[in-house]
C-alpha cells in the first residue's frame, strides 16, 4: 500500500508496477482500514514461492535462490524469470 501520491497518473503508474493500492496523501484513518484488510487477504491467497528444478523464486521477497544461496535479482529479471 503506498499512501501520498497526489496525482492520478502517478497512483495508475505505481499501480501498474504491482502496488496493491495506492492512495492520495489526506486519505483518512478509517478509510484506510478495509484496503488493507483486503490486500492482506489477497497476499494470504497467493502462493509466495515457485520452484522450478533447483531455482526457487520467493514472490514477497522479489527474489530467487539456488541451492539456498540468493541471487540478488533486479526486478526486470524477476519478471523475466
């Protein structure tokens, strides 16, 4: 969730680079709450690792590892990969 972001354009673009809500600074406590119960939902809902062969992404963390050692990825090879 990333809260502050005035413009439209700017809450499409970081929503489109995979922010679960962005939302314009002022937004109120309350308004706040049922957003992020639903983004915890949906993080809860989504598997959070993939394995294929000795390569195993961690999809939180936006990295891989092999053989337990990480690979330190960029996140253009993540979403290559």
């Amino acid at each position: 969730m990333l809260i502050g972001v005035e413009w439209s354009r700017d809450r499409a673009h970081w929503l489109a680079l995979g922010f679960g809500e962005v939302l314009p600074r002022g937004t109120a406590l309350a308004e706040l709450e049922l957003p992020a119960q639903r983004l915890a939902q949906m993080l809860l809902a989504l598997a959070r690792h993939r394995h294929h062969g000795t390569l195993e992404l961690d999809l939180l963390l936006r990295d891989g590892m092999i053989e337990g050692h990480r690979l330190g990825l960029h996140p253009r090879e993540l979403g290559l990969l």
